[in-house]
C-alpha cells in the first residue's frame, strides 16, 4: 500500500467517525430526553447497539492498516484484503442497520408520544 491509498483510507475514516460521531450524539441526546420523559427501556438499549457494528468494523480497518501496533508482523497478504473487505461490508451493514434502528426507534417514540 502505497502513502497516497493510506492517507485517503485516513481521511476517509476520520470524515466518516466524525459525521457518524455527531449524527450519534444528536440521536442520543433527543432518546436521553424521550427516555427520561417516558422511561421507556427499548431506547436505551435500541440507542446503542448499532454502533457496537461500526466500532467491529471500524476495529477490523485499524487492525488490518496498522498489524504493527498490535505486535503482529507477517500477515498473509490476501488475508489481509479479505479481512479488510470484512471490515468494509460490516461498515456498510451496521450503516444500514442504523439507519433503521433509527426509523423503528422514530415509530416507537411516535407512539410514545402519542
């Protein structure tokens, strides 16, 4: 892997934590307030599981640019490529995931409202 795909794979990574990261905060801070109103324990676990997806996925994408920091030296090259295409479809999974754990989420406090 060359410095230019590395530096792109970073920025990309931190572009993606950071918009997932305030999307999260947003989303939690309107459940906390719905859940301390109606105490309603399907949010507080619905609010958080999604994203235990995309930390595995993001996990896997530091594990497999960065062996080094783990103490690991000689990786197989192409289990490197199929851990990091792993990495990926989790990522793209727990995205959508998320998205819709945040429409069942939307209905239920709906019908909290209600």
């Amino acid at each position: 892997m060359n410095k230019i795909d590395l530096y792109q794979t970073i920025l990309i990574s931190f572009i993606v934590a950071f918009v997932v990261e305030v999307i999260s905060w947003i989303r939690s801070s309107y459940i906390a307030y719905i859940n301390f109103v109606y105490k309603d324990e399907l949010l507080a676990i619905g609010s958080w599981f999604p994203f235990l997806f995309l930390f595995g996925s993001i996990l896997i994408l530091i594990i497999t640019y960065f062996p080094q920091l783990l103490g690991i030296e000689n990786f197989d090259q192409k289990f490197i490529k199929d851990l990091r295409k792993l990495g990926f479809w989790i990522g793209i999974g727990s995205i959508i995931i998320i998205i819709v754990d945040h429409i069942l989420i939307t209905y239920h406090i709906s019908h909290l409202i209600k």
